[in-house]
C-alpha cells in the first residue's frame, strides 16, 4: 500500500532555501556594513590624529631650525666671537656690549614668534651681567640673560656634557622639566684654535609651544599625547592621563619621529575612541537587516501563492500529456510569463494532436519509424525537467531567463513538430539544434561551447527532421565528465552527398560501446542512434545512414551521410526505372 505523505507545492518548499538566502545575505551584507563603516571611523580617527601629529611634528622641527639658526649664526660670527673674548677697560667693554654684543642676542628675540629666553654665558666675568626674568618662574616674555660661565660649571648636566663632548643638541635642564621647557645649548669655540670654549649659548622654549597648539588631540576623550626623549628613554613632555600600567594592548600607539632629534611624538589612542560609535552603528544595521529580512520574506509568500496556482495548472497539463490526454488546455488572465507558457503548451498540444492525427491516421505505415524518433524526442522528462527548472526559476525572480527558456521551448517544439512535415532546410534542423542548445545553457550557464561550421551552399537543402539534435543531447547525457565540454557541428557537400558531423571532445566510447549503441542494445542512447540510422536508411536507402568513431577518453565523432537533395528511397528507385 503506498504511504500517503503530506503534499507540499514545490513554490512553497522553494521558500525555506529562499528564506535561508535572503537571512544568509542580511547577515552577510549586515557584517560587511558593520565592518566597513566600524574600520572607516576607525581610519578616519587614526588619520585625524596622525594629522595632528605630522602638524606637531612641522611646527617643532620648524621652530627648532629657526632656533639652530640663531645659534649657528652666533658660531659663526667672528665679530661677535671677537667681541667676548675682547678684554679691554671698562668702558671699551661696554661699548662693545652695546654695539657687538646685545644687537646679536635681541634681533631674533624680535624675529621668533613664540617666547623664549636667550641666555649667553660668558668666561671671566668681563661683562656686566644682564640677569632677565627669574629663571625659576614660566616663561611669559622673550627675554636675553648674560651670565658668567661660573655659574653653570658645577652644574651636574654641564659636567655630563663636557664628559660626553656633546655638544649642539636639545634637552631638558635646571628647571626646564619643571616648567615644561627644553634647552638647545651650544659651545662657543674659538676661531683661533678651534679648542678654546670661549662662550656657552642656552636657548629655552616652552614644549607647549613647539606643539603650536593641541585641538586636534582630544585628550579629554582619554588620548594622551608624549614627547619622548629616544636617547633617555623617558618622557619629557605629557599631555593627557592614559594609564600605561593598564596594558598597551588597550591603546593604538602612533609615533612622529623629528628629524635630526632624537625626539619622538608618541600618541596613545584609546580603543574605546575608535569605536565610540559602533553600538549605534550595530543597532542601526541590525534594524535594516531586520526589516529588510521581514519585507523580503512577505514578498516571497505573495509570490510563492500567485506562482504556485498557476505552476499546479501547468504541472496538471503535463501530467495529462504523460497520459496521452492532449485535449486538455490552460488559460491565463494577464500578459506575463504565464501566459506564453499557457499559450505555447496549447500551441503544442495542438500541433502535436495534429501531427499525431495527419501521421497515425494517414500515414501509418510509411512514417512509423520517424513517429518512434519524435516520440523519443518530444519525452515527457525532458519537457518536465524543463519545466521544473522555469518553475525554480520563477520563485527565484529570474524573470528574464524563465522567459528565455519559454521561448526556446516554444521554439524547439515548433522547430521539432516542422508542420507535420518530414523533410526540413538543413537550416532550420541547425535552428532546432542552437535553440536546444540555448535551453541548456540556460541551465549549465557557460559550461559547453559550441563551433558551427557548415558550408552555406548546403544550408537550404532538404533533409529528414531530428537528426542531429539527438546526437548533440547524448554529449550533455553520457560525454560530459569534466566542467566544461566542446561541442563542434560541422557540414560539407561530398559530391552528390551531405556530410554532417557532431564532434565533442567528451569522454568517449569504447569498440563495443559503439557497436551496441549502433545495434541498439547500449543503454546510454543507443535507441535514438539506431532510430535516427534506420530513418535515413528508410529514406535514402542502405548507402547511407551513420557512422561513429570514437576514443575512450578524447571524444567521439558521429558522421551522418545524406543524399544532397530532397530524395528518398522511393524516388530513387523511380529513377532508377527511367
């Protein structure tokens, strides 16, 4: 007893892998949208801050060469060197103070922007002091200060620099780590020997300003700003409270190298900065992914109930012509896919009862061998499948290519039906074997290819229908073993005869392969072989008829040899009596 399961339409049963898709695809276009706008507000926040610390970075390596440059000047200068180491009265001291000395050190007070303190010791005391503002208090005017040598040279960081012979360089001295300063100090030498140190310049800065300023480093959203002394490894400048103890894997850390300084700019980007905007980011693609998930999947369910009435009428119709019913006719309201396809089924219903009529009623005896022939061709499997495959197409929306295959349909059918007609133009058997060709490659897509090479002068003769197509559909059923496979048709006229040729480089047959699929006994498409052999033997006579040449695993060469001519066995052998 057979087992009653629970009918489900096939359109329905398309809607669970069509749900699965459209959730799979939500999802996936959901991740890459967080994902993307997540690392776009990431790069851009890296790249404002990188910005900021290339900015930085100018404005100190510019303002440092200004200062080198107010430093190598007074190197170089032999009249200002002359005018320290000049040892003279009182008074001669003092004029060369006035008019050497002070124009030197109060010029590029004027000429540098920000405020600095210009300090220049001086040996033996030969110079009034110019003490300037107090040097333990911030900077708040440019200012210049002559000093006596004495008084820094039992200072800890001199003694270090004369150790080490340092000398021209930038660091952090006295109270400049207190104040937030930095020095550039510089020997004078003299021009006589070269050896002699006969002044020491210092040049001091607030670091705040080599920053020129800190807008774009938001440190009261957690970024911390550092200027690092590479050489000392430590901090001589911070902006900001990150808490390094916390672990470094919490920070982005960028760092700035100023050129010609071991000095680093070193910018510790908090993670949580970065992706400050990715919970509403997340909030607001889930929303989208989520109506568009409920939209989609209401379209379908419409969809799906519209198509599958209409696909239930069309699978009735083929069942009823499964059982030889090809009275029975559809109608559809409207003007779409449907309704070609109602309508080309009942253009074929009706074609195939008329042929079925004109050749069993009128011509039994004479045309039963091509009636077996466009039975095996016209198969209820190939047309089911087909239609199973317009019906998948329709619940996927693939509006374009259900139409595609329609057409095709349509056209193969009235191609194979020929008006009845046995005999047909070389041309239009070629037209049934492309349009064939074209129903697949709507399902294989690109996989096959296809070479025609047919001599014209032969195209409008006459030939019997459905003679290579069923050679071109047992490449797709039994050749095909790798992705792709070549199909090539050729034609030629050999004196009085037609040679055709179907040619594929598929998997080939072995010698007693080809022998029972020429007697008919092969179980992969012996049948149609032997059927289209016998047809032409019937009408042409024994000479003609086909022929295989295949190698297993390089393909196979089926040959067809006609008369040239709209001829048959009967007229021949008229003629023959003449």
């Amino acid at each position: 007893m057979r087992r009653l399961t629970k009918y489900m339409p096939f359109t329905y049963k398309m809607m669970i892998p069509y749900l699965l898709l459209v959730l799979m695809t939500d999802v996936f276009i959901g991740y890459i949208s967080y994902s993307m706008l997540t690392d776009s507000r990431t790069e851009m926040a890296e790249t404002n801050v990188r910005t900021g610390m290339e900015q930085a970075r100018n404005n100190i390596r510019y303002q440092m060469d200004e200062i080198q440059r107010m430093s190598d000047n007074l190197f170089a200068s032999q009249p200002f060197q002359r005018a320290i180491e000049l040892k003279g009265t009182p008074f001669e001291n003092y004029l060369t103070l006035i008019d050497d000395i002070l124009p030197q050190l109060t010029a590029p007070l004027q000429l540098f922007g920000n405020q600095i303190r210009f300090m220049l010791y001086t040996p033996d005391n030969i110079y009034n002091v110019v003490p300037g503002d107090n040097l333990d208090e911030p900077i708040v005017d440019s200012d210049y200060y002559i000093l006596p040598l004495e008084d820094i040279t039992g200072e800890e960081w001199f003694q270090s620099l004369q150790d080490s012979k340092r000398d021209n360089i930038w660091l952090q001295i006295d109270t400049d780590q207190k104040l937030n300063n930095i020095s550039h100090v510089r020997r004078l030498i003299s021009f006589s020997d070269n050896k002699t140190m006969v002044g020491f310049i210092r040049i001091t800065v607030k670091l705040e300003d080599l920053f020129g300023g800190f807008e774009t480093f938001p440190v009261e959203e957690g970024i911390t700003l550092r200027l690092m002394d590479r050489a000392a490894g430590t901090a001589i400048f911070q902006r900001g409270t990150a808490d390094y103890d916390a672990g470094r894997d919490k920070f982005l850390s960028l760092h700035e190298q100023i050129p010609g300084s071991d000095l680093v700019i070193e910018t510790l980007v908090p993670q949580k900065y970065l992706t400050q905007d990715a919970g509403r980011l997340r909030m607001v693609i889930l929303a989208a992914c989520t109506l568009s998930f409920v939209v989609m999947t209401l379209i379908g369910f419409v969809v799906a109930r519209i198509s599958g009435r209409k696909m239930s009428r069309i699978v009735g119709l083929v069942r009823a012509f499964q059982e030889g019913n090809f009275q029975k006719r559809i109608r559809f309201s409207g003007n779409d896919e449907f309704v070609q396809i109602a309508d080309s089924f009942n253009d074929m219903a009706a074609n195939i009862q008329e042929l079925i009529n004109r050749v069993y009623v009128q011509e039994v005896s004479k045309k039963q061998a091509e009636l077996e022939a466009l039975q095996a061709q016209i198969n209820p499997h190939f047309l089911y499948n087909t239609l199973s495959t317009i019906g998948s197409l329709a619940n996927l929306g693939e509006i374009g290519k259900v139409t595609q295959m329609v057409e095709g349909l349509s056209h193969f059918y009235r191609l194979t039906l020929n008006q009845g007609n046995v005999y047909i133009e070389l041309k239009k058997e070629m037209e049934q074997v492309e349009t064939y060709l074209d129903i697949q490659r709507v399902k294989y897509a690109d996989t096959f290819n296809l070479y025609v090479d047919v001599d014209e002068e032969i195209m409008h003769m006459q030939v019997i229908k459905l003679l290579l197509q069923p050679f071109v559909e047992n490449v797709f059923k039994h050749a095909w073993f790798g992705k792709t496979i070549s199909i090539r048709l050729t034609g030629r006229r050999v004196g009085d005869n037609i040679e055709l040729k179907v040619i594929d480089n598929g998997v080939g047959m072995r010698p007693e392969d080809v022998r029972k699929m020429m007697d008919g006994h092969s179980q992969t498409g012996g049948y149609g072989v032997k059927n289209v052999n016998e047809r032409i033997k019937l009408r042409y006579g024994d000479e003609y008829g086909v022929t295989i040449a295949s190698i297993y695993g390089a393909g196979t060469t089926v040959q067809l040899l006609l008369p040239a001519g709209h001829t048959d066995r009967a007229e021949i052998e008229e003629q023959s009596r003449r």
